[in-house]
C-alpha cells in the first residue's frame, strides 16, 4: 500500500473509532447480550433473503443500464456486482464500484469508462430513491407526536440538495449532450497533449454508460427498478426491528425502518473504515433514538442488521472471488 494509500486507510480508522465511540459509549452491554439472545432469528433469516432480493434487482438495474451497449445475462452480471460490494467491506477506499466497471469491462470486452458510468447513475439513483423514503418517513413523523430531530431534517436537506444537482447533471449531459461535452472539453487545454486523446475516449465512453436514460421506457424501468431495490432494504429492516421487538407500536415500525435505512445509507457515505463501521451504527442508533428507543435497543438492531448484511455479502463476494481465482490484492490493484 503506498504511502497516499495508508495515511487514507489510518484517517478511515480513526472515523471509525470515534463514530463507535459516540454511539456505543451509553450502551449496557449485559442488555445487549440479552436482547441478542430473545431476538427472533426467523425474521433475521427472512430479512436475510431480502436483502439478497435487494441486490438481484440491483443486478437487473444494471443489466437494464448496460442493454444500449451490450445486452448482458443476469446470472454474469449478479458475481461481478456482489464482488464490487464485497470489497468495498474488505478493502479501504471503497475500491469496489471500480473493480467491478474494471472486471466486468474485461470479462465482457466492453469499456470500463462505459460501465463506470452505469455506476455513477447507479449511486444517484440509489440516492434519489432514499430521498424519497426519507421524505416519506418525515411526513409520516408529525402525526405520531415525536420531534424531528434538526440533524435528520439536516441531512435530509443536504442529500436532496447533492443527490438533487448529481441527477440534474447527469440530465443535462443526456438533454444537452453537444453543450455538456463542449463545456467539459474546456479542461482540456490545462491537459497534456498526449492525455487528451485518451480523456477523449474515456469521455465517449462514459457518456454512453448513460444512455440507458435516453429512453423513456428504459428509464422508467430503472426508476421502478430502484424503487423495487430500496423496497426490499426497507422490507429487511422492518423486519430486523421487529425482531428484536424495540417498538412496541407495530404501526411506528415502518416509518423507523425507512428512516433508519436511509440515515444509515447516508451515514456510510463518510470515508469511514471497510464496510462503513461506526456510522453504520451510530446512524441506526441515532435514527432509532427519534423514535424514543433506547440506546442498547437501538445498538442491538444496528449491529445486528450490519452483521447481517456485511456477513452475508461479504461471504458471497468471499465465494465469487475465489470461484473466479482472483486474490484481494489483485482485486486492489485492479482497483489502482
């Protein structure tokens, strides 16, 4: 690991620390034994399989997103895409959204730019679609008398406002293709001679990564396609919570899981350690506070739905990784 490399991965650590820290310094660790002994594992295997149903429709997505470049099997595309999540869990840096446009342009013989830029409209539509169950949790919160609490309302403003200029990018450079490239070709006169060719094809080929949304069918598709993908997490989360019966409410539950997925998946987007440790759980924590459960109760869920979905991807990307005979440091130098 080069120097740059290191001091990135020990500042990711550090992140981490103090997130765990904060979040888990309130917690009675004898009740948190005990709230992992009475939980119901029935429903944490069932959240399990949607979890799983989560990232096959996240394959169909990107199988969607790629259909104007290449039309692509699903049983191909699903290893490479739980690989990519997997090293993200393993390795610093979260080197797996390039792994995965890298092995999979390899495998299939197409541009790794093209596939990167299924990727980015991949994140932005996984951003868009959390805005909306986060939204949806903030208009259910009033009628349930509990206080919003200003950092949610905070981050909520902050997402719409990233997430809101990402996709209105990317519209423009699909509206607007001829002017979004001329503007963008303006650097290249800061570029040298012999890198400009290269940017050029690079450029092309990420533009073409999102035509997919050229068509209205297509990007209805995909929009559904996210909806569908973030159903199934909140479904996995509803279900984490009942299992470990921290609302007594059952009519409270669903709005909890939509917020505490989508503070949770905004939380890990801070460049913690591998897998996103400590925002995770002060994010769950915190989000599971709103709705007046207690600490340990709140870490019991967090933590318990972490390892969840961290064993299982990381398991399967463990299994597809060795199926494909690729080590971790060929999957880090691939990233590089």
């Amino acid at each position: 690991m080069n120097p740059r490399r290191l001091i990135g991965f020990l500042f990711s650590l550090l992140i981490s620390a103090i997130f765990l820290a904060l979040a888990l310094a309130p917690v009675d660790f004898s009740k948190l034994a005990r709230a992992f002994a009475l939980a119901d594992y029935r429903l944490v295997l069932l959240a399990s399989g949607f979890t799983i149903s989560a990232y096959v429709l996240r394959a169909a997505r990107w199988r969607q997103l790629l259909a104007p470049s290449q039309k692509i099997p699903l049983h191909r595309l699903f290893p490479v895409l739980i690989v990519g999540f997997a090293l993200n869990n393993l390795l610093p840096g979260r080197p797996g959204e390039f792994a995965r446009a890298y092995s999979l342009g390899k495998r299939e013989q197409i541009s790794k730019m093209l596939t990167l830029g299924t990727v980015v409209v991949e994140r932005v539509a996984d951003g868009v679609a959390l805005i909306a169950f986060l939204l949806f949790a903030f208009v259910a919160f009033s009628p349930l008398h509990l206080d919003l609490p200003a950092v949610a309302e905070i981050i909520g403003v902050v997402a719409t406002i990233v997430f809101g200029v990402a996709l209105g990018g990317l519209l423009f450079l699909l509206r607007r293709e001829t002017l979004a490239l001329a503007l963008i070709r303006q650097f290249e006169r800061w570029m040298p001679k012999n890198l400009v060719a290269r940017f050029e094809r690079m450029l092309q080929s990420f533009v073409l990564g999102l035509h997919a949304l050229k068509s209205s069918r297509a990007a209805f598709d995909i929009v559904m396609l996210s909806l569908g993908v973030w159903t199934m997490e909140w479904a996995s989360y509803f279900l984490m919570i009942n299992a470990f019966g921290v609302l007594p409410d059952i009519g409270v539950r669903p709005v909890a899981a939509a917020m505490t997925m989508a503070l949770i998946n905004f939380g890990i987007m801070i460049p913690a350690a591998p897998g996103g440790v400590g925002p995770y759980e002060a994010a769950g924590i915190f989000a599971l506070g709103a709705f007046a459960v207690n600490e340990t109760a709140a870490a019991s869920v967090a933590l318990a739905t972490h390892a969840m979905q961290y064993l299982l991807i990381t398991g399967l990307g463990i299994i597809f990784l060795w199926r494909e005979g690729i080590s971790l440091v060929q999957a880090q130098e691939s990233d590089e």
